[in-house]
C-alpha cells in the first residue's frame, strides 16, 4: 500500500470507531421537560385592549383565560442546560406570540422563544431577525426551588423589560409598553434532560 491509501484506511478507522463509541441521538434519556407560563393580569388586559394592543400564543404556545387571574400564555420546554437555582443557563421553549396593535395595524410576531436561567428573563426572536429581544423578566417576589430539587421552578411577578418595550412601540407604532411594566406572573416548570 502506497502512503495516501494508508492514511484515507487510517482516517476511515478513526472515523468508525468515533461512530461506534458515540451514543445515537435516539439513544437519548428522557429529553427535558416542563413549561413557562406567562400571565397577563386582567388589569393588565383592560389597560391594553383599551389601548389596541393584543397578544395571542402561536402553536405550539397554548392560550387559556380565568376570570380570577387573566389571560396565560404557556410555552412547552423543547429543550435546554438551566439550572434555575444557579442562575446558570438556558430553556428553550415552544411556540411563539403575536402582538397586535387594533389602532395602528401592525402586527409583531416571535418565534425562538426562551427562558434565561441567568437573566431571567423570556426572550424571542422576531419574525425575519436573528437577534433576540428580551420582552419579560421575573420581576419582585420570585421564589425557587432549592438546588437538586426537580422539577425546578421559579414563579414571580412578569415585568415588560425596558428593550422590549422599545422594541415593541416602535414595532406596533405605540407608546403602550413601558419598562418595568407589571404585567401579571411568569411561572417556569423546567426538568432538564436525562
């Protein structure tokens, strides 16, 4: 054998046995789990109507409303590394919403919806962009679970992050949204992957 065929056989038997000794991806765990609920309080809802704005979820984000606490919004986990107590990470999450503004006419959809475990913070990517937008954060009064504990969870009030709301006035043509806006709770349910 001359010395290319010795190195393509050598190369090729390095290649399979990387093949042989990585799992497949169908030999996975349990892939993470869970969901994040955004809700609007129904002084929220009223103050916006009144003002044109709407949001709807988009599949596979699902909707509900109860006379008690408002209209949710709640994205599927698809995937992610969190670990909520630490701060540390990232889920990925389902779905995507849609903004509306009645007066105007526009419209601003999101999709590539996640939650920051180190911002805390729900961020999307707008429809024809790369670059996410962060439009929630867990606001005052949020609680955790501990380290270790699963699922691990994380609950508080839902504020309209400041470079949200900019981006969403200037999306909708609105001076609705304002940074620090209360808007109801953001509730996280997150079991990662195992």
């Amino acid at each position: 054998m001359n010395r290319t065929a010795v190195r393509a056989a050598a190369a090729a038997a390095v290649l399979a046995a990387t093949a042989f000794a990585l799992p497949s991806a169908g030999a996975t765990g349990t892939p993470a789990s869970g969901s994040v609920a955004l809700t609007a309080s129904n002084a929220f809802l009223t103050q916006a109507l009144q003002s044109g704005v709407a949001a709807v979820p988009l599949p596979s984000a699902t909707g509900s409303y109860d006379n008690a606490t408002g209209a949710t919004a709640t994205f599927p986990v698809t995937g992610g590394n969190a670990v909520l107590a630490r701060f540390y990470g990232a889920i990925t999450l389902g779905g995507g919403l849609a903004f509306a503004d009645a007066l105007t006419g526009k419209i601003v959809c999101f999709h590539q919806v996640a939650f920051g475990g180190d911002t805390q913070s729900l961020t999307a990517v707008p429809d024809g962009s790369t670059t996410p937008v962060t439009l929630f954060a867990l606001g005052d009064n949020t609680v955790g679970s501990g380290n270790g504990v699963v699922p691990e969870t994380l609950a508080g009030d839902a504020d309209v992050d400041p470079s949200g709301a900019a981006y969403l006035d200037k999306a909708l043509h609105t001076t609705f949204f304002t940074g620090g806006q209360v808007v109801g709770s953001l509730n996280v349910s997150y079991t990662p992957a195992s």
